[in-house]
C-alpha cells in the first residue's frame, strides 16, 4: 500500500510572498502612473503655450493685416474659419502641427469696452450704427475692486463732486459722459447739442435707472439744459449701469460722438447702443473684435481681442490739470516779473 501524508511545509513562505509581489506590482503600476500623468501634464503645458503663442501669432499677423489693407476703412467681417480672399493669411506658425486653426474678425461688434483711469485721459470714440436709429445708449462699469465695492457709496447724490481724498464710495468711481451728434460738429451746434453728465454709482437707486438726454422745451437736445447733470447708476456687487434714454430725434444722423473718462476709480466700462426694441446694435468705426484660435497638436487655445481703429486717447483733455491751487507770474517784458501773492 501506498502512504499519503499531508505536508504544508512552506506554504506560509509562498503566500507572504505572492502577497509581496502583488504590493509591490500594485506600488510600481502606482508610481509608473504618476509619472504618466506628470509627463503628460508637462507635454500638455509646453502644447498649450505653444497654442497660446499660435493664437497671438494669428492677432498679430490679422492686425497687421487690417493695418496694411484696411486702415482707412472698416474691415470686412470674416465669420468662418480659414483663409478667405479677404484675408488670405496661411495660419502656418511651425510645420503642420503648430498653427493659428481659425481666425474671425468682427467688424462691427455690438458692444464697445474701454479701460479708464482717474490719471489718464479720456477716451473719445464715435457710437456709429450705420443706418439703424440708436434709440438709446446704455454704459456699464466694473468695479475697482471685488470686496464689498458698494461699501460706504452714497445713497444720494451730491450736487457737487468730492475731494478725491474725500470720495467715499469703496469700489466704484463716477463716469463723465459727453456725447453730441455727428451733425452738431460746428461751435454753435456742439454748445447747443452736446450731453454732458457726470454718472454718479449709488447703493439704493432702483434697477432701470435713467438719463434723459432731451433738455428742456419742445425738441431741445443737450444744451445748457442737460449739461453738468448727476444722475444716479444703478449698482450692484458686479457692475454699475445707466441707460441715456429720448436721444435726439430731430437730427438727421442718429450717430454720435463720445467723450467718457473716469473719476475717483480705475474701471472697464462697456458701451451699447440699442434700438426702440431693446436690441443691441452693431457699432462700426470705434473697435473691431479679433477672434483667433491656435492649434498645437490636440491642444487649442482661443483669443479674443478689441483693436481701435480711432487714437480714442491721444488727445489733452486740459490744457492745466491740478488738484491743487495754481499760481501764475505775469512777465512784463524780459527779466522782470510781477509775483502774485503765495507764489
């Protein structure tokens, strides 16, 4: 007969075992991932700065291209990808892998957006919708600064202007406003049309808020009637807003010109013209929107950026600014001064 005995010898030793391998196949599968991933993520960083760069590549090359093609006159729109005969601009930037995939251009977008500062000069550009009748202009602002922007604004709105170490208002500043038809474009006109307002953010004006453009009397636009006016903006944690509503009629052209520039804050300030519905419409002569997307292999990246096709800023809104009081010496002939009293 044959004798069967049971031997476990070693069992213990192969099952720690197959244990271990399979940690340790499970740490190094673990750490070979990791390193995937950050390769990966590294890959993906270099693919997107290089698409970024395609994506600049392509403003660039459309900027130059609107400057060499179309600097007396409003550029086409180009709505679809690739190159049109318009804009026979290649997209090549590096080999085929490497490009700008689409460029589009927005000739007369339905917003203008202008950064203002307290120090720098105001922006003058034309609100020019063709041959649509603007029945109404509508200005937006940003605040300066995100934390609690409506803290200590005004409820009401002071007759006169603050000190500028003395405006309150935590976020938001006041907005100059001057606008006069393209057809009051002589000194008579421009005194008697020209809206002048100074748009004054508070912490309690009602949603809707409004400023009429029409003076006083029967078909009287702008004028000593509606200059130097303080309307209160409706304002909130994201934006202050203001509507210029009953704009002139009675002129032929319904277009005009506008001067804006901030006090007491920095902000952004986005300009729309709208009709009696209450649409946006597209303003030409001011901004043109450029939209480029660049392609670095499987990674895209887009721009948008707004080119002016007016010097909206290279201009002296003074020709003596000052906070402060100004002295002036008189000289009678070479040599001799008369001094005024302080100086």
């Amino acid at each position: 007969m044959i004798s069967l005995r049971k031997n476990e010898t070693g069992l213990v030793s192969i099952t720690v075992t197959v244990i271990l391998m399979l940690v340790i196949t499970i740490t190094v599968l673990s750490f070979a991932q990791v390193i995937r991933r950050e390769q990966r993520q590294a890959v993906d960083n270099q693919l997107n700065s290089q698409a970024y760069y395609a994506a600049e590549s392509g403003i660039n090359d459309l900027r130059q291209y609107i400057k060499d093609h179309y600097a007396t006159q409003v550029p086409p729109e180009k709505k679809v990808c690739g190159s049109t005969p318009e804009y026979p601009l290649s997209g090549t930037v590096d080999g085929t892998k490497t490009l700008y995939s689409c460029l589009l251009v927005t000739g007369s977008p339905k917003s203008l957006k202008y950064d203002l500062s307290p120090s720098a000069a105001s922006k003058v550009f034309p609100v020019n919708a063709g041959a649509n009748v603007i029945s109404a202009v509508e200005l937006t602002w940003t605040p300066s600064t995100s934390v609690n922007p409506l803290g200590s604004c005004p409820t009401t709105v002071s007759p006169n202007l603050n000190a500028a170490t003395a405006w309150p208002c935590n976020g938001y500043g006041i907005i100059r406003v001057d606008m006069v038809p393209v057809t009051a474009l002589t000194r008579a006109a421009m005194m008697a049309g020209t809206f002048t307002a100074f748009v004054t953010p508070t912490a309690n004006t009602p949603g809707g808020a409004t400023v009429s453009y029409t003076g006083a009397g029967a078909n009287v636009y702008g004028g000593a009637a509606n200059q130097e006016a303080r309307p209160a903006a409706y304002c909130d944690a994201v934006n202050c807003k203001i509507r210029i509503t009953n704009l002139p009629v009675t002129v032929p052209a319904t277009n005009y010109f506008v001067r804006v520039s901030a006090i007491y804050r920095p902000t952004t300030l986005s300009v729309v013209a709208k009709n009696s519905l209450g649409q946006d419409l597209g303003l030409t002569g001011a901004q043109v929107m450029l939209d480029s997307t660049g392609r670095a292999n499987d990674v895209l990246r887009r721009i948008q950026v707004r080119i002016p096709l007016v010097n909206d800023g290279l201009h002296a809104d003074y020709g003596i600014q000052t906070t402060d009081s100004l002295c002036k010496q008189f000289n009678a002939f070479p040599s001799y001064g008369v001094n005024i009293a302080g100086c």
